[in-house]
C-alpha cells in the first residue's frame, strides 16, 4: 500500500506532436483552466513533455502559469557531457538548460528505437549524476501478460537499473508503469489489474530501497478524463504519465484535477 504522504504526478507525454502554434495555444488553455480554479502543487505535481526542440520554449512559456508546472525531457543521450555526437543531448546539457525532469525507458524507446538494458542504464546513470530527476517507464507486452509473465517482465525491468543507482539517488526516480498493450489503443488496463501490478512494483522497490514506500508509481496507458478518478482512488496509483489526452488542455486539466482530488 502507497502512504498517504505521496504527491501525484500527472505528466503529459506530447511524444512527436504538436506543431508548434498548436503547442503554444495548449498552452495558454492550460494555463487559463489553472486561472479559474487551481490545482495546487501540493495536491498534485504536474508535468509536461514537449519535443526537444521545444523543451526551453515551453519552459518559458509556463513561467508565469499560476502554479509551477515541470518540463520534462522526453529522452536523454546514453553519451555523457559534451562533445562530437551528432543529433545527441545529454543530460549535463538538459541540466544547464535547467531542464530538470527526463523520462528514460519508454517502451517506444524499447521497441522502436532498440533501447536495450545497458543503453537505458547509461541514461539513468547519466540524467541521475547531472543532477536530473528520472521518470522510469515499465510495461510488459500483451504476449508477455498473456503467457503469465507480466509480473516477472516488470520487476525485472526495476532490478535492472539497481545497479547504477546510488542508494541517496532512488529518491529522484518516479516509476511510471505502462502496459505496451494499452498505449495508444484506447485499451486500459482495468484499475483492479493496475492497481495489482502498482502493489508488486511497490513491493519490489520495497526490497531494493528505504525510500521504496515513498516513491511515487505512475500508471500510463490511454488514461483519459472518463477513467482518471477510478485510476486514481486505486491506493498504489500515485499519478499518470497521459499520452493522447495531454494533447487536449481540458482533457489533460480534468485528469490532474481528479487525481489531485482522490489523494
């Protein structure tokens, strides 16, 4: 069971999208729906997760929201610091552009882009020595949960990043669990199945770490405004990290509100 002293995180994965007067005028329609009746920071962080090219632009632009929202990377280099790695952007880069959030693991990155265990180790060894707080995604296949696996796939995920993680530095990483099956279909994961799978993600970190009850364990996977409150008056559900929704500031406002209230 989650303690009651866990913040929820809602976090938008904009993934390849939008345009950009399209991510500008998202935007402004957050922040007004934030202007009439605020969610506050204690009751719920709130992130955002442009493309790259738009991380330091977004970044001003929420400024003068009425509440601090984060920006958050979408990806970080497996190379450290600087140097001649064309297309790259590591986390000492992120960082001095006061870029502070980072998701690493995505299951795109896994499947499409062949982001294996050690590449996906650089990256949380790197964004967590800069200085970078880490969202870390697992998710399991629907294969892999049809054959009984999902458990094993998913907890082998968490052990697999213990090994470049300082015990002081478990306290940066956010989990954000995503069964494959239910990003981007319109599938969900129902809460019971969610919340089961948050409660054993949350007796793995148990075993690895003193700061494992207090971590907080994000469910993504087509949330949307009509499945947000049952999400999140699961105990273990600590916040979602929102694809397709994040891309509409109502729908996005009324998911964070609902976790905000149910915690």
């Amino acid at each position: 069971m989650s303690t009651p002293t866990i913040t929820p995180w809602v976090v938008g994965n904009w993934k390849m999208n939008p345009m950009h007067a399209d991510a500008l005028q998202l935007i402004e329609e957050f922040k007004r729906l934030l202007q009439q009746d605020n969610i506050l920071p204690e009751q719920c962080h709130i992130g955002m997760a442009p493309i790259a090219i738009a991380l330091t632009s977004i970044q001003a632009q929420l400024k003068d929201a009425v509440r601090t929202i984060y920006t958050v990377a979408q990806d970080v280099s497996r190379v450290a610091g600087t140097g001649a790695y064309t297309g790259e952007v590591s986390a000492e880069l992120l960082k001095d552009s006061q870029i502070d959030f980072v998701l690493v693991g995505h299951s795109e990155r896994r499947e499409l882009f062949g982001d294996g265990v050690e590449t996906l180790q650089s990256k949380l060894y790197n964004a967590l020595n800069a200085g970078l707080n880490v969202i870390y995604c697992v998710g399991e296949s629907l294969e892999q949960r049809e054959q009984g696996l999902a458990e094993q796939v998913v907890l082998q995920q968490i052990c697999d990043i213990a090994s470049v993680v300082k015990p002081e530095q478990w306290q940066n990483i956010v989990v954000a669990y995503e069964p494959i099956w239910a990003i981007g279909t319109g599938k969900t994961a129902s809460p019971a199945d969610a919340q089961t799978m948050h409660a054993k993600i949350r007796e793995g970190l148990k075993q690895i770490t003193p700061v494992g009850a207090q971590m907080a364990i994000l469910y993504g996977g087509s949330v949307k405004p009509e499945n947000a409150a049952e999400l999140a008056a699961c105990p273990d559900i600590n916040g979602a990290l929102v694809g397709g929704a994040s891309l509409n500031a109502q729908s996005f406002y009324q998911i964070a509100k609902a976790f905000a209230q149910n915690k």
